[in-house]
C-alpha cells in the first residue's frame, strides 16, 4: 500500500530513513515494508490508533527493537545493527523513565557524563538546558518530588542535552491533564524551534500532531496511509482510514459515473478534480462538515435538499444532522457568527438546501 | 573404601587400620575440642588456655551418633569425649591415635596398680583411651509429690505420679530401662525380646509425661515428679538448684542399673594430637578433676579426687558411682549394624506411636 | 495519607486481639531479658538481679566463638546470596523464554522446601562428594537456601522498574552492563538492603540448615544452643538471648529508619512485606 | 566526539544484543542451584533406595526395604498426625493473623511501620531461644502457672507435652508468616470498598466476608504456605514443647539422622515427605486458583 520513497524537499541528508523496514512477532506484521525520510530540523509527527505500529517503528529507529528485515538510516549512515548506546538518537519515553536514584542535575547530566565531558562543561551545559525548560531552581530535587510536567520537562531535557540527530519522542504528553499538554504542545514547538533538531513525535492525539508538526505520517496497520503537511492531510485525505480519523467526515460509498459519484439513485455528487477511476468504479467520498453551507450558498457550490434532524450546541459551533434520504445523513458544523441571532437557528424539522464547493468533494479508493 | 566424588559408593569390606602411634606431649597448635555442650567447667578450659598459651576452639555434638557421623565425614578434632562403646567403634575402624600412658605425668591418677582402667571392657590395655567420667542411670523422684516408691524401675509405671513421669529421650538409655525390667540384657537386639520391650515402653505411654533428655528442668519446673535420670544431673539438681534439696530423691532400681564410662580419645586424623595429650593431662590434675566435678557432678576417677566425689553425693549415696561398680553386665556395648538398626526401629515406633 | 486509609471505627475484636497477641508475642522474650539478669540459674523463680550471666558470657570463649561463628556466616551468607540472587532475578525479569520460567520455577522451590529436607539433603551432599563438614559447607548451604528470598524482592522491585528505564540509559550511551551498574543497581538498592537485612536476619538465627551442616569450626550459634538446651540451659544462653533480641530489634529499625535518610520514598520494610507500592 | 568515535566499532549481531548480558547473569546462579539444590535432592532420591553397609556407613544400592519399612501403621498415623497439627497451626495462625494485620494496617494510623517492626523484632530472635523459653514459662511451677495460681484463676494447668503446646509452639514460631503477607495485601486494599461493603451488607461481619476477605485473598493464601511448610517440617517445637505421643515427621527424619543411623531410611522419609507435600501443593494450587476465578 505504501507509496515510493516520498522525496524531502530540503537537498540535505535526511535526518532519518527507513528503508523497507518490517518487523513481524509470532507471524503477525506489525511494521510492514516501511520507506521513510524526515529531513534535518524537522518536526514530523507519526500519527495512528495504538497498536498500528508507530511505536515499534519508533523503537527500532532507537535500537531497541531489531527489525525483522529493511535498514534504519541515521544521519546518512546505516544504524540497523548498531545497539541503542552508539546511535546518536536520544528517546523521551511515555513514562518519562526517570532515574530516581539520581537528582534532576544527575538526570540531565547522565548522557553527557557517559561522554566523559568535563566537569565545568558538563555543569555549565546542564544549567542551560534547565534554564530552557524552564527548571533551573529544580536541579537538586528528586524526581519522585516533582509534578507531571516537571518530570516531562526533566526527560525532555534529559535527552535534548545530547543534541542527537534525531529526537523521538513517544507520547510524551500522554500522561499530562489535558490543560497541561496544550501548554506543554505550544512549548515543544518552541524548543524545537530554538534547538533546531529533528524531532519525530509518535502520538495518537491527532490535534497534537496538526497544530506541532511539520509533517505528519498516519500510520495503520504497520503501513503508513499517508504523509503530508497538517493541511495536506487535513484537506485532502487519500484514504478512507486518513479522513476517518483525522477530523470528522461525512463518509459516503457510492460509484464513479461520468465525473459523479452516484451515492444514491437520486443522489450523485459531482467531483470534477478525480482522475483515475473507471466508469462503475466503487468509490467513496468525504466532505468535511466545516465545508458544508447551510446559508449563503454560492453559485459554484453543490447544492443538496435535506431536513434537519437534530442540532446540538457546542459554543463556537453548532452540529446539525441533514438527512436527505432515509439512508443518508449528513453533518454539517456551523460557525456561530456574531450576525446570527437566537431565532436564525435552525431547528429539527426545518427544510433546509446545504451546499459545497465541488473542489471540497474528496474522492477516496 | 571409598572411591574419590561419592561416598556413597562402597564395599562391606572390613576396616582393620593399625592404630597410630602416640604423640608426645608437646603443644603442636591450637586444640579443636569436639564435646557435649557444657561439659567441662569453663574455667578450667579458660586455665588451659592461658597456662599454655593456645586457643581451644570448641564444637559440640548433641549425640554420639552425631558425634560419629561428623567423625565418619573426615573432620579433624583434637580430642574427643565418647561412651565406652563408642571407644571400641572408633578404635575398631582404626580412628583413633594411640595415646601413651608414659607421656602423662599424671597417668597414675588413672592407671595405678590394680586400676580397672589399666584393662577397661571397651579398650583392651587401655591402648587409646584414658577415662573421663561414671555415670549410673536410674530414678529421680519429688519426695513431696509422691509418696510410694519401690526400688525397681517399674517405678516409672507409678501411677501417683501419673502425667508426671518423664522416660529419658535417648535410645540405650530407654531400651535398657525396659530390658532390665523384663530380666533381658540391657544390650538385646533379639527380635522377640525387642517385641516386648517395645510393648512394654508403649505401656508405659499412658502414664507419661514425655520422653526428654532435659532431666534436670523437667525436675525444678514441677513437671516431672519421677525423671528416668543420670545420676549427675540429679546430683546437679539437688545440690546445685533445689530450693528444698530434701524434696528430691534418687534410686539405683534393684534389676540393676546401666553403669556408664566416657573416656577422652584422639582421633586418628587430629592435626594437634600433642595439645590433646597435654591437655588430658592437664585434666587428669586432682585440682581440675575436682573443679570439673563440681561443675557437671559427676566422679571423674582420678584417685586423689574421689575422695571429694564421695563428699559432695554424701546425702545420696544412690549417685556415687564406685569403680568397681563399672565391673558388671550393664555397660552398652557396640552392636552391628543389624543390630543398631533393629533397635532403632523399635524405639522410633515406640515414641512415633 | 496515613490518616485518610484510617476507617472511623475501631473493629474492637481486632484491636483487642492484637493487644492480646503482643502480650503473648512478648512474653517469652521478656522472660528471656528477665532470667538472663537472675542472680540465679533457675529459669523459673526470680531471686535476684545480677549481671553474672553476662560476665559468663563474656568469659565464655566457646559461646563467643560460636556468636562470632554465626555473624560470619550470616555475613558471607548475605553478600553471596545478594550477588546470586540479584543476578537471578535480573536474568529472570528479562528473559522471558520457556527455559527463563523453568529456572524461575526451580529455583523458588527452597521457599516451598521444608527446612528439614534442604538440611538433608545438603548433608547427603556434601558428605557424598567428600566435602568436610565446616564453616564453609554451612555457608553453601545458607546461600542456597536465602537466594530463593533475594529474587522474590529483587523481582518485586524490578517489577515496578519500568523497561524503558533501563532502555532510557542505554539510549544516553550506556553499554548493556553499564546500564546495570549506572541505573538498574542504584535502583534496586532499596530492595537490597531489605533483603539482605531479612537474609541476615534469617541467617544469623538458622537452626536446621546449620544443624545437617555443620563440623569442626565453631558450631554456629543456634547449633550450640540447641546442643545445650537438650540437656538443660545455662542462663548466659539467656544472655545471648538478649542481645541478639536487642541486635535484631536495632537492624529493623535501620530498616525503616535508613531508606528515609537516604531520602527514598519507600522502607526496605516496605519490600520485605510487600507492601505500599 | 566520543559517540562519533565509536562509529566505526563492529557492529554487535543482531539478535543477540540486548539479551547476551541477561542470559549470563543467569548462568551463574543457575549452576549454583543445580549443584547444590537439584543435585543434592537426587542423591536424597537416590539413597533412598540405599542400605547401611557393616560399618555402619549409608551408600547407594536399589533396595525398596526402607520404602517397605515406611508403610506401617505407627509412621501413617505419625504422617496424619503431623498434618493435623501443621493444619492447626494454619488455622490458628489465620485467626491471629487477621485481626493483628487488619488491626494495624487499617487502624495503626502513623505507628503502623513501627507496629509491624515490632511484630517481627522477636522473629529475628533466636527461635530456640524462644521455644525454651516457654518451655520454662508453661512448666507445672513456670511463671504462668504461678500467676493462674496467684490470682485464684486455677490451681496450675499442664500446658507441657501436649499436642497445644506443640501447636502453640509452632504458631509462635510461624504466624509472622501470616501476618505479613495479610497485612501487605491489606496495606494494597481500597478502603473506600470495605466502607461500600459496609453500606452495602449492614454490619462489619458479612462485610469482612463478602468484601475484605475475598479481596485479600492472595496474601491470605500465600500465607497459608508459607506457614504450613516450616510447621510441617518443624521437629523443634515437638521436641522441646512435645509429650510422649507428638512425634512429628521432622523428629523421626531428625531421628534417622542421629540416633536411629540410618540415612538411607532417612532419606526414604524425606522423599516421602517431599512426594505428600508435592501432591498437597498441587491440590492446594488448583484449589486457590480457580476459586481466585471467581468473582
């Protein structure tokens, strides 16, 4: 399923490839033939449900895993059968892992002392990358001492310090209250800006991966599905897996005839941008809900008749399920403008012609 | 013979070792003394020490057969303290050092003229041995407790004192009380005689506190009012404990009691067997003699210490041992292995049931 | 944290079970304290106080020997069964093949062992292959017997170890064995320090193992005592008595007391009950 | 720099990577258990089928006879015996051990660590020390007896040589290992539950049967093995405590060693032993497992 070897834009060596990388357990792939490049300084997010095989390719790119064939590039230079301790690759885990015989000092410090930097070096590093994640009163407590963000803080820094190649971080925020990982989303963007290492961030929160990343991978099934900026896979999902599960979709099969997809007999939806498909072709279709009007349709827009079911409030928006036949519901998510007044809602019952601009049609196989 | 990586593999060929000869003498190291806990006064182990400079580091065994065994798995003691019969085993399969009466200075303590021990049942021209201790076996009882004694050892039947009767937990012992009950020799290993035995010591179940060997706590605890008992412990309980020593009695049972010896040996393999030599000299000493009756009260033959011996059992002369008692049929003897085991066998069941 | 797992009424049955039990647990070793300053050698009446029993004991080289005797035991005994039994449990934790839970299952089977058997069997042992009952045979056979204890609380904490410390140290350069030495051991050092004060504890007051295996050194101490009550006890037993209860009584409280000093959440008393996660 | 350095080392092979280290620090404690843990257990096994050669040494031989001498009523019901009482001792170590452990673990407020230090102070002390203790303490003329006769209470009970005070003696020596275990899966429990209970059942009794004890029931089994097979093995609290008809199956091995000089018997009774506990140990296993099944 997966695609060639996607081309970076950037001419330098990519921080990371991996070349049909599989790695199977007990006869059950788990990553299957994977081609990757993430380019230097990049923020690239992998994205997927658990259990697709995200976190066994991020283990295997840090050499905690041995794949079972395919190759792990570094830099450039063939790591696959380099153990963990030689890769210049550093790890935040999802538990943080923290040594808890060590303070917060001696936690930072440790990747470095392994290098035999000297002391003075040593301290003075130390207390910069405390300085920048913010816990430079910190560094004599222990770690059992600190909160959630702070050990998360405490393992960020304990691998940064070692300015890899590549830093992979595997859920990181997982563990945080919700308030906390939106902070701590805006502050690693942040870091990662100012240090400028590659970052490969490994999570299932698809809005974490969107607002931090670069690019973003969504992985399924050991495959990746597709790959593409935030907008990219936002706007224009490829498969029904990537529209399915970023964002909501109004998802709907039907066949391909003569540059419609015909959903239903009376419904069929034009989709003028779709090439590669043959006439009776089963294909499906996705329109977000944020595309679909309800009121000041446009003459270019797609227009279809339907009747509100139900309406639900949710502040800034407001979700309405369309049907238009028995079979076929539609949801539609309307931006509460300042104009609009209590008594302009609709309400279940109302007739209502809702319509889109044909290019927000997209056509999956 | 022993094939060398397990001693589990061998013949029933006969061991007939020559003994070693004896060891002058002469301080050789430190003694490594293998004996019954607390059975030298600790002062005079402590005078040895310091009068010859060396150090005596002890092990204890808590029966002969334990003794035996740590001997038979090849450890090295200096000096040992067994039973007689012990001494014909031991020397018998070549493990033990002859000991030279003309190195000690005070052999004469224990070899004079007309000495039993110049040829003791146990080791013929006391070629091995040099005698440490007597003992009879017979009945302590609470005078305040019970009332009718009969000089026979059906006396540990009596009911008066029913729950309060302690048998000795030690297998001679036991077997011989019931032997010499029923008119048997007390070391009888036939079968039918065994049988009886054994019915008889189950009778005595009912009555029966519990079989210990700890005579002397079961006594001043009130447990026992009549203990099958040594006559040192009883002389240790009455003289040495008792608040009211009158309130304690001990007979020598009219069937006949066993009479007992234990004697010092140097085993064949003892690194220091010139310290061991010194050292039972040293004890042979009347003043040492003496000191270590008063702490065990129990007579050490030594001659010129008896004399404080009869003194101190004055008030029970049923614990005096003489020397001429140990002249009878009543010392255990070494029995084969048959034997041994068919004894073992029948006191097991009599206290497993 | 105490005082919100506290239920607001006390189950009175329990708490006056619990008095009566350390009233009953108590007793015996109050009367060992007692006795052992009686002026007298009676174990049942109380005449009078003196030290005499503790200058008996200070002049008794036999018992001193064998005190020093049981110490150096329960000393090599710990260090040798700490080293095998960390290795044990580490290798355990992380090899998770068939023949990795055959080894675990056999060797748990001396904590399902009764002592006696171990005892025998150690002594069938070494008789057979000719090895002289010593010091040295006891020791072999308390390291047996006590690895089985340090893997139970080695694993106990490893198991709260998450995999990804260890692969957190091996991703900041440590070589597998350095990730030991550096991060897994400084880890486990709590659980050590339980287990080797239990393994001591246990050690230093075996009686059965000892008995089977012991020869000519000085006889360990529960061996020289179990040779002397058989026939009556003199009250300087009672002495040692004593101090070992004092001596114990100080090693658990720096069980509890020494893992807060080093500033760690959790007591090796903690470990060795299993408890307080 | 010193990572770039490196680079150039030979890669280690692949699959072996990570688990070289653990395997080797298995191999040592491995052997060790084999040589004198399993090893030993065979030639327990393989002299039991000895005999006693003329001079009264044990070696091998393929005689049943000390199997044959075992199977006689006296050692059967010695063998029923010495179940009865580790079982009592069990039973009553439970019955301790429940009220102690619940009553300082749910009750013991800030002394709870100080409570069970000062319930396994004395276990560190010597045993035979304590045995002999009460020996001295339950005499006819002992301190307790004085006290009952003192206070008018009785006029002296014999406590000594009966199958209690071998009981007694064993759940002395042994209820600590009841306690803990109950106690730390106590320490482990919800206590929001035992208050749901209460609401739920009306009434302490039927909440500790239907909430505490179900809930802490592996600590409960884990200390019923814990305390049954020292007690099963013990021949000191028989030997000190004990009257004439408490000999357990640890004094007649004991017995075999010493003064009966007969290892391979010996050896006989402490494959027998092994073989009654091993089929104990699998009923006792399947039983707590699927009752621990259950909801």
């Amino acid at each position: 399923m997966s695609t060639a070897p996607m081309s970076t834009t950037a001419a330098t060596t990519p921080s990371v490839s991996l070349r049909s990388l599989t790695k199977t357990f007990g006869g059950s792939i788990v990553v299957d033939a994977l081609d990757l490049d993430i380019a230097s300084g990049e923020f690239f997010s992998l994205l997927g449900p658990s259990g697709c095989g995200k976190t066994t390719t991020l283990r295997m790119i840090a050499g905690f895993s041995d794949p079972t064939s395919g190759t792990v590039l570094v830099g450039g230079e063939d790591v696959t059968s380099t153990p963990p301790h030689r890769r210049d690759v550093n790890t935040v885990f999802q538990s943080y892992a923290l040594f808890e015989h060590l303070d917060v000092r001696g936690n930072v410090g440790f990747g470095l002392r392994r290098r035999g930097l000297d002391k003075a070096t040593l301290n003075r590093r130390v207390s910069d990358m405390l300085e920048l994640v913010e816990l430079g009163d910190r560094g004599k407590e222990r770690p059992s001492r600190l909160s959630g963000g702070q050990r998360q803080r405490v393992a960020l820094a304990r691998a940064l310090i070692n300015e890899p190649k590549v830093l992979l971080l595997d859920e990181p925020l997982a563990a945080l209250d919700l308030k906390l990982r939106r902070a701590m989303q805006a502050e690693l963007k942040a870091i990662q800006r100012e240090v400028g290492i590659t970052f490969l961030f490994v999570t299932h929160d698809q809005d974490e991966a969107l607002s931090m990343s670069d690019r973003v991978a969504i992985m399924n099934e050991g495959v990746i599905e597709q790959c593409g900026t935030p907008e990219d896979v936002y706007e224009h999902p490829t498969s029904v897996f990537a529209a399915g599960f970023i964002g909501t979709s109004n998802l709907m099969s039907g066949t391909w005839s003569s540059g419609c997809v015909a959903i239903s007999p009376t419904v069929s939806i034009p989709a003028p941008g779709h090439q590669g498909s043959a006439e009776g072709d089963s294909v499906s279709v996705a329109v977000r809900p944020e595309k679909i009007w309800l009121s000041d349709l446009t003459p270019a827009m797609f227009r279809l008749p339907g009747t509100i079911v139900a309406t639900s409030y949710h502040g800034a928006t407001t979700q309405h399920l369309v049907s238009i036949t028995p079979d076929l519901t539609l949801t539609v998510l309307e931006q509460n403008l300042p104009r609009m007044r209590a008594d302009d809602r609709w309400i279940p019952g109302d007739r209502v012609e809702m319509g889109w601009l044909p290019e927000h049609t997209v056509v999956l196989r | 013979m022993t094939l060398p990586g397990c001693a589990y593999i061998r013949d029933d060929a006969p061991v007939d070792t020559p003994l070693p000869p004896s060891a002058k003498a002469e301080i050789d190291g430190d003694l490594v003394y293998f004996n019954w806990a607390d059975y030298l006064a600790p002062r005079v182990v402590k005078g040895f020490q310091e009068e010859y400079g060396v150090k005596v580091i002890e092990s204890n065994y808590d029966s002969m057969e334990g003794m035996y065994a740590k001997l038979a798995a090849g450890n090295q003691y200096d000096i040992v303290f067994p039973i007689a019969k012990w001494v014909v085993k031991l020397r018998r399969e070549g493990k033990l050092r002859s000991i030279d009466p003309a190195q000690l200075q005070n052999a004469d303590q224990v070899f004079y003229s007309g000495s039993y021990f110049n040829q003791p049942w146990y080791d013929a021209g006391s070629a091995v041995s040099v005698p440490f201790t007597v003992y009879k076996t017979g009945v302590g009882w609470r005078t305040d407790k019970v009332s009718t004694m009969t000089g026979s050892w059906q006396d540990l039947w009596n009911d008066e004192a029913r729950g309060h009767i302690f048998t000795l937990d030690d297998q001679d012992e036991a077997l011989a009380m019931a032997a010499l009950l029923l008119g048997y020799d007390v070391n009888t290993a036939k079968a039918s005689e065994l049988e009886e035995m054994k019915k008889l010591l189950i009778s005595q179940k009912g009555l029966l506190r519990a079989y210990s060997s700890d005579d002397i706590n079961n006594m001043v605890g009130g447990d026992a009012w009549v203990h099958h008992m040594w006559s040192g412990d009883f002389l240790y309980l009455q003289q040495g404990l008792a608040d009211d020593p009158a309130s304690f009695d001990f007979e020598a049972p009219s069937e006949g009691t066993p009479i007992n010896s234990d004697a010092y040996v140097i085993p064949a393999n003892a690194q220091h067997p010139g310290t061991a030599m010194v050292f039972i000299d040293y004890l042979l000493r009347p003043e040492n003699a003496i000191k270590n009756m008063n702490y065990l009260y129990y007579p050490f033959p030594v001659r010129d210490a008896l004399p404080a011996f009869a003194d101190l059992a004055k008030d029970v002369p049923a614990c005096n041992v003489e020397i001429s008692d140990l002249e009878n049929e009543n010392v255990f003897r070494l029995l084969g292995t048959d034997e041994v085991q068919r004894r073992a066998a029948m006191w097991t069941e009599v206290k497993a049931s | 944290m105490a005082r919100a797992r506290r239920l607001e009424r006390k189950p009175m049955f329990a708490v006056v079970v619990t008095a009566v039990f350390f009233a009953w647990l108590y007793l015996p070793i109050l009367a060992v304290a007692l006795f052992s300053l009686n002026d007298k050698k009676s174990l049942s009446t109380f005449s009078g106080f003196s030290l005499r029993w503790y200058d008996d004991l200070v002049h008794n080289d036999a018992l001193i020997d064998s005190l020093l005797a049981s110490l150096k035991i329960a000393t090599v005994a710990t260090v040798g069964s700490l080293v095998l039994g960390t290795m044990l449990a580490l290798g355990l934790e992380r090899v998770r093949s068939r023949r990795g839970r055959v080894i675990g299952a056999v060797t748990l089977l001396p904590l399902v062992t009764p002592e006696i058997v171990t005892g025998v069997a150690a002594l069938l042992l070494f008789t057979g292959v000719g090895l002289k009952l010593s010091m040295t045979t006891v020791i072999l056979a308390e390291i047996t017997f006590s690895i089985a204890y340090v893997t139970v609380i080695v694993r106990g904490r490893l198991a709260g170890v998450s995999l990804e410390v260890e692969e957190a140290a091996r991703d900041l350069g440590c070589t597998p064995f350095q990730a030991l030495r550096l991060v897994i051991l400084p880890t486990l050092v709590p659980a050590l320090v339980g287990a080797g004060l239990l393994v001591f504890a246990l050690v230093f007051d075996d009686f059965v193992l000892a008995f089977f295996t012991t020869g000519v050194d000085p006889q360990p101490l529960p061996v020289r005592v179990y040779s002397s009550i058989r026939f009556g006890v003199s009250p300087a037993i009672n002495a040692i008595g004593t101090l070992m209860l004092i001596g114990s009584a100080l090693l658990i409280v720096a069980a509890l007391v020494l893992p807060r000093l080093f500033g760690r959440g959790t007591s090796s008393l903690d470990l060795i009950t299993g408890g307080q996660k | 720099m010193a990572v770039l350095d490196r680079r150039g080392a030979k890669p280690a092979p692949r699959s072996a990577q990570r688990t070289w280290l653990w395997g080797a620090l298995l191999a040592l404690p491995t052997a060790w258990m084999v040589a004198f843990f399993v090893f030993s257990m065979a030639i327990v096994v393989l002299l039991s089928f000895g005999r006693t050669t003329n001079d009264g040494f044990p070696a091998f031989a393929t005689s049943t006879a000390n199997y044959r001498a075992l199977w006689n009523d006296v050692y059967l019901e010695l063998f029923w015996r010495s179940l009865l009482y580790a079982l009592a001792t069990v039973a009553i170590s439970v019955l301790i051990a429940y009220p102690v452990a619940y009553a300082v673990a749910l009750h013991g407020g800030r002394y709870k660590n100080a409570l069970i230090a000062a319930i396994v102070v004395p276990f560190f002390a010597s045993y035979l020390i304590r045995m002999y203790a009460w020996k001295a303490l339950l005499s006819d003329d002992g301190l307790v007896n004085s006290g009952l006769r003192g206070s008018g209470l009785s006029d002296g009970v014999t406590f000594l040589n009966t199958p209690w005070a071998v009981i007694g003696g064993l759940v002395y020596g042994f209820v600590v290992f009841m306690i803990l275990p109950i106690y730390a899966s106590l320490e482990r429990l919800d206590v929001s539950l035992i208050e749901a209970g209460k609401d739920l059942y009306h009434g302490p009794v039927r909440t500790f049967f239907s909430v505490t004890l179900p809930a802490t029931r592996a600590g409960l089994y884990g200390g019923v093995l814990l305390v049954f097979l020292p007690a099963l093995g013990d021949f000191v609290s028989a030997q000190l405590l004990g009257g004439a008809s408490t000999f357990m199956m640890g004094n007649l091995v004991q017995q075999q060693f010493t003064e009966g000089q007969n290892w391979p018997l010996g050896s006989a009774l402490t494959v027998a032993m092994m073989a009654a506990l091993t089929v104990l140990m699998v009923a006792y296993l399947r039983a707590t497992s699927t009752q621990a099944q259950e909801p």
